[in-house]
C-alpha cells in the first residue's frame, strides 16, 4: 500500500505544482543534518571516525550508518538513534513552502484539518489510516 502524502494532497486539491513541491522536498533534503553531522554533535563519534567512514564509503553506494558499523565505531541501535535523530530534525515541508510564500500559514492550517478529515464520502479510509496502514 503507498501512504499519501501531503505533497501529493496539495497537489491534488490544485494549491501547488508538482514542480512546487519538488523544490521544497530538495530545500528540504538540503537543510537535513548528516548523519556524520549528528554522531559528532551527540557525541557518538569522533570527527576522526567521521572521516574514516566517510573515506570508507567514498565511491560506493554503502549508507554511512552501515560503514560506522562495519568499521565498528557505531552499533545497530546507535544507528536506529541518529537516524531517529535525524528524522526528528528534518525541516517540515509545510515550514518549507511557508517560508517560500507558496502556501500561508492561514491555508496550511486549514488544508492540514481538510487533510486529516476522514475521507468517509468517497467509501475510502481515513487520511490517518492510510498513513498507519490501519484501513483493514
């Protein structure tokens, strides 16, 4: 099942361009700490480590996360963590496209209630059970 997404919500409902919300994922992605960045602030490896994992995947397509364990200076969990970690400070695409003038704050509030109200009318499941995967 795909989840749907609130990008795709906004498009459907004509309030941005599929080119509009690609801008903002790609502004998005770019904000988003690096998992290196992370391990350092949080203090689960050393800048030294850092460089050896980023010298390490340099030139394969191997996840930074899976090299720090390869190599030993990161276990499962601590990569479970960072990446929780990371996932919690990514800049939210609705902040993105506010801070573009593409959406108001006003309209995101009131598109957000319309995309979390139940789609009961079209026979379909709630917006909130599509995203859980709960429309059983």
């Amino acid at each position: 099942m795909i989840s749907y997404r609130f990008g795709q919500f906004l498009i459907e409902k004509g309030l941005l361009t599929e080119a509009d919300i690609a801008e903002a994922l790609n502004i998005q992605q770019a904000r988003q700490s690096l998992l290196g960045q992370i391990a350092i602030r949080e203090q689960f490896m050393s800048v030294r480590q850092v460089m050896d994992v980023l010298r390490s995947q340099a030139g394969t397509d191997r996840q930074f996360g899976r090299v720090a364990v390869e190599l030993g200076y990161l276990d499962e969990p601590d990569v479970e963590e960072l990446l929780s970690l990371q996932a919690r400070t990514r800049p939210q695409l609705a902040d993105i496209l506010i801070e573009q003038g593409k959406l108001s704050a006003e309209s995101y509030l009131q598109v957000l209630d319309e995309f979390h109200a139940p789609l009961s009318v079209s026979g379909q499941p709630d917006v909130h059970d599509k995203i859980t995967g709960t429309d059983n």
